[in-house]
C-alpha cells in the first residue's frame, strides 16, 4: 500500500511493536473506560477535580470557538431584525403602554407592601447579587441536557447556585472549576427542582426528563390545577431563592375520577437562544451538607 | 541543526493533526448553535473523524488516543464519565477490523460502512445510558443526531481527505 510503504523507516521499524502493544492496550483501555462508567456512578471527588479541571483547561478554546458562532447568529438576527423593524415598532408600543399601566399598579402595590411589612416586623430577604456568564458549551449529547459557562470559582460561582436568563430559570450549577462551570439544565432527567404553583401555592418538584417539558410529581392528586398556572421555585431546601420564574403548566392528565396522574411545564427559557446566564450567589440557608466523613477525607487528601 | 533530526520532528508534528483535528471536532461539536434545537442533535464530528482515520491512518490514531477524545467528549458534553470512552473505543475496534475491505474500495462504500458504524454506536450508546439511568430513554434525539451525522458524513470525510493530503502524507516524502 502506498501509504504505508512510503512511511518513515522509523515509523517501520517501530510498527509492529506499536500492533503488538496496541492490541495488548486495547483491552486495558475497556477496562479502563468500564472503571470510570462504575467510579463516575459512586461521583468521586477526585473524578469530579478531573472533569472539572479539564474543561477548565479546554475553556480558552471553547470561548474563542463559541465567539464567531454567537457573532453569526447576531447577524441573522440583525438582518431578520431590520426587516421586521416597523411591525416590531407597533408590537413594542402597545407593550410599552401595557406596562405604563403594570408599573403603576406595581407602585401602588410596593409602597402598600412597605407599610405591611413594617407593621408586621418582616424580615426581609437578603438581596441577591449574581455573576454573568457566558455559554460556551453546549451538550452534544442526546441524552444529556447541559451547558458550559465561562466562569468558576474565581468569579464566585458555586456548586448548587441557580442559573437564570431574563425569561426564568436555566438550571443549577453542577460542577464548578476555576473558570468555567456546568449547568444542568431543568430540562435534564437528573433535575429536580422545590417548585411552587403561583396561584395555589402548593408546592411540587420539577423533575426533568430529557424532553423540552418537564414534569410535575409529588403534586397534591386533588389539585385545581389548570393549563396556564405559572410554576416559580419554592425555595424549599434553601438552595434556590425563592420566587424564579420556572415556566407555565401546559399539560395535566386526569385520571376518571379527577386525580391529577401527570403534568407538564413549559419552561419560560427559549433554549435555542441560550446566550447569557445570571448564576445567583444566594447563600445557601439550611443547604445539606457533605456528610462529615467526606469532609474528613477531602481534608487529609 | 541535524537535518535528519528536523525531518523527524517535521513527521512527528504533522503525525499530530489527526489526533489534533479529531479534539479540535470534539470541542466544535458542542458550540452552542444559533439554529433553533440544534444543540441536542449537533452532528457527532468526532465519530466522523475517529472512523476516517481508523480507515485511512490507524498508524496516526493510536487506542490511547481514542481514549483520550472519548474522555474529553464524555467531559465536555457532560455525559456519565466513560460512556463516550468505551462506545468509541469499541466503534474504532470494529472500524480497524474492516479497514482491509474498505480501503481501497469507492466512497459510497465507505459512507455505508459508516452507516453501519453510526447505527451501532448509537445503539451501545443508547443501550449504556438506558442502564445508567434506569429507564428506558426516548431515542428520537438521537436518531435525528446520528442520520444528520450520516449526511453530513461526506462533507467532513473530503474535508478531512484534503486535509490529510496537505499536511499529513506530505510528511512521508
């Protein structure tokens, strides 16, 4: 073969050997592979440092890639923006005028909620501050529903923090590097996230399962619950403040006899425009801790 | 400098680009796209590239190396750590094992044999993350993934082919 037998004499040399080995390697690295699928199931601190320092490592040439992408689809939407300009325009003042009058009863609204809350000695909730960040990564998986932002540990982000856009939530932070972290997004079949139903105030978990809806379990099976109701986080738990927007419940089955046996949200995030994400440095209250052993053991390491 | 010397690390750096191209496709497979629903059935680059060059240059793709892209998409993507290690491992296995057939046979061939590759990796890896998670995953997003990467195959293949061209049998002469 022309290839081969215009390869390097080094390269010959050595070829055979590198068969040998190859093969020999070849069944130690299925070996290997199969250790970190059970290693990565027991969610080690040491393959958590791995996964967490490698993209740490690779997120200079994700953010330099994701770059020229994001301009791209800028454009698009600047051509496509300029052509609906007018009819834009037209949807923007009616809105304008719809929220003139949102504001004023906000207004209203707020100074009455001073004057309760100074009657009944309220504690306020700490204000949120939060860090801006980013997607760089996307998943490319099918089965996977997560992203990659550009900061970490240095910017103050950490694990457990919520992540949201200005529609609602996006998901919670999940590893954490120097410089980059990973969003699980509500939509992935490992999230579960404390929910609240604005209008009844019951409250339910948001569990993920791969697809654009999420579903709604562990919900009271007699709930008037209706096609529309907004979802918002509970708080409960204490990792995630309380009050985000998550989505709308646009599904709910009923059994015959008016138990509710399933509903969907639709998430208010536009997941094909996912840019930019506030990651929220609320303070844990009351978040579960490291069992103390695990602790122990991170300490002497 | 020793020419000889020079030469051989001229064969050594470009021996690199395959193994290099095939990270650089990792990390492009999972850009957030602005297309809408594009990002959970983005094309699998890095199959795409571990089949050409199991077929073309297995020399230039050694195991460990595979290895190596399997993790770094396992960890990019986010996906249980080792189940994108092994599927690839075991796609490059069998790509190896008919690189004699295919070789010297025409592009369509080839492309089918992809196919195949494509089916079956998809299905391991179906099969991997339905025992991972105790359920039996919905494959809808999967199987738009794998035949977008199947049509998209000859694109990246030729481009890949001129690559090797340029750069990496240039170091032989």
């Amino acid at each position: 073969m022309r290839v081969k037998d215009s390869a390097g004499s080094l390269l010959r040399l050595t070829t055979p050997l590198r068969v040998w080995s190859q093969r020999f390697a070849f069944f130690l690295l299925i070996i290997a592979a199969i250790g970190m699928i059970v290693l990565n199931r027991a969610d080690t601190a040491f393959l958590e440092r791995f996964r967490t320092s490698v993209v740490d490592t690779v997120t200079p040439a994700l953010e330099a890639f994701s770059q020229p992408v994001d301009a791209i689809g800028n454009l698009g939407d600047g051509i496509r923006n300029v052509t609906a300009l007018l009819e834009e325009n037209e949807r923007l003042r009616a809105e304008v005028a719809a929220l003139r009058r949102w504001r004023e009863e906000a207004q209203a609204l707020k100074s009455q909620n001073e004057t309760f809350r100074a009657l009944l000695n309220y504690v306020p909730d700490a204000p949120t501050r939060f860090v801006s960040a980013r997607v760089i990564a996307d998943s490319g998986s099918a089965f996977v529903r997560s992203v990659v932002v550009n900061g970490g540990a240095n910017n103050g982000i950490r694990k457990g923090q919520a992540a949201v856009n200005g529609d609602g939530l996006v998901g919670r932070v999940a590893d954490v590097g120097e410089r980059s972290a990973r969003l699980l997004l509500i939509t992935d079949l490992n999230s579960r996230i404390p929910v609240l139903l604005e209008r009844t105030r019951d409250r339910a978990i948001l569990a993920g399962d791969n697809s654009i809806k999420p579903r709604l379990v562990y919900l009271p099976s007699h709930l008037p619950i209706a096609v529309g109701d907004r979802v918002v986080t509970s708080g409960h738990g204490g990792i995630f403040p309380p009050g985000i927007p998550v989505g709308k419940v646009s599904s709910v089955r009923r059994s015959s006899d008016g138990e509710i046996t399933g509903a969907t949200v639709k998430p208010f995030v536009n997941w094909n425009r996912l840019e930019l994400v506030r990651v929220l440095q609320h303070e844990p209250s009351g978040m579960v801790e490291r069992p103390p052993d695990a602790q122990a053991a991170e300490q002497s390491q | 400098m020793n020419p000889s010397l020079m030469a051989q690390l001229d064969d050594f750096t470009r021996g690199l680009v395959p193994l290099g191209i095939t990270f650089v496709l990792v990390l492009v497979e999972t850009l957030p796209l602005p297309m809408p629903g594009m990002g959970a059935v983005a094309p699998a680059l890095s199959l795409i590239a571990l089949y050409h060059w199991a077929i073309y240059r297995p020399d230039l793709m050694p195991a460990i190396g595979v290895f190596a892209v399997g993790a770094l998409l396992d960890v990019v993507t986010g996906a249980s750590l080792g189940v994108n290690t092994l599927v690839l491992l075991i796609v490059y296995a069998m790509a190896l094992s008919q690189r004699r057939f295919l070789l010297d046979k025409p592009f369509s061939l080839i492309w089918a044999g992809f196919v195949l590759t494509a089916v079956f990796a998809g299905l391991l890896y179906w099969v991997i993350l339905s025992l991972l998670n105790n359920a039996l995953l919905n494959p809808t997003r999967l199987i738009v993934q794998l035949g977008i990467t199947v049509a998209i195959f000859p694109a990246v293949s030729w481009l890949l082919a001129r690559l090797q061209q340029a750069v990496v049998r240039d170091a032989q002469t």
